[in-house]
C-alpha cells in the first residue's frame, strides 16, 4: 500500500498530470452490463520509467506491443520485495495502470515464451 500512496503523491506534487482525464474503462460482464470507470496515473515515459527503477528497483518481467492501441503494455517487478507494476506506453506518455505485491510468474514447465 506505501507503493501506492507513493505514486498517488508523486500524481500530486507534479503539475503536469491530468488524471481525470486519465480513465479506463470496464464493463462487467453480468446480465446487465454496468460500465465502470478507473483512475490511472499518466506522465512522461522518463518520469515513471525512472520512478520505477530507482524508487521501486523494479525490472521489466514481460513487454508486448498491443496492435489495438499501438502502444506497449509492460510489468514490472522487483525479486526481492515481489512488487508490481503494470504499464501501458504509447509515444513519450506512460500509464500506470495498477501495482501490487505478491508478484509470482507462473509459467506450466517446459513452456517458452
């Protein structure tokens, strides 16, 4: 949670972000779909980037190019603490699109990637 609250800080300090602009949106999937709106974090590439490597000591775990959005989604994690981050970049912005802990890769054995 002090990763999260450290991000929204860093979300706060700097005047450049716009969050509510900011949203994803998901629909559940029930009889009746209900959309949903979720906040998540934009700055410049070399802000998270840098915040992600020096402040967390989080490594990039798995990359892909999303050809939908013509962006690229990434997480990030740090061995030692299992902290995660997942991003999206597209141009010199990057989302935050969640963080967590108890990051584990779960591969079956034998499989390549």
């Amino acid at each position: 949670m002090n990763k999260l609250n450290l991000i929204f800080g860093i979300v706060v300090l700097v005047p450049s972000i716009a969050i509510p602009q900011n949203t994803l949106k998901v629909k559940k999937q029930k009889a009746v779909q209900v959309e949903q709106t979720l906040p998540v974090i934009c700055d410049s590439t070399e802000v998270i980037m840098s915040a992600l490597q020096d402040r967390f000591k989080e490594i990039p775990v798995i990359a892909g190019k999303s050809t939908a959005r013509q962006s690229y989604t990434s997480v990030w994690g740090n061995p030692e603490t299992k902290s995660f981050t997942i991003v999206t970049t597209r141009g010199d912005v990057t989302c935050v699109l969640d963080v967590g802990t108890n990051l584990e890769v779960v591969l079956p054995s034998g499989t390549e990637v």
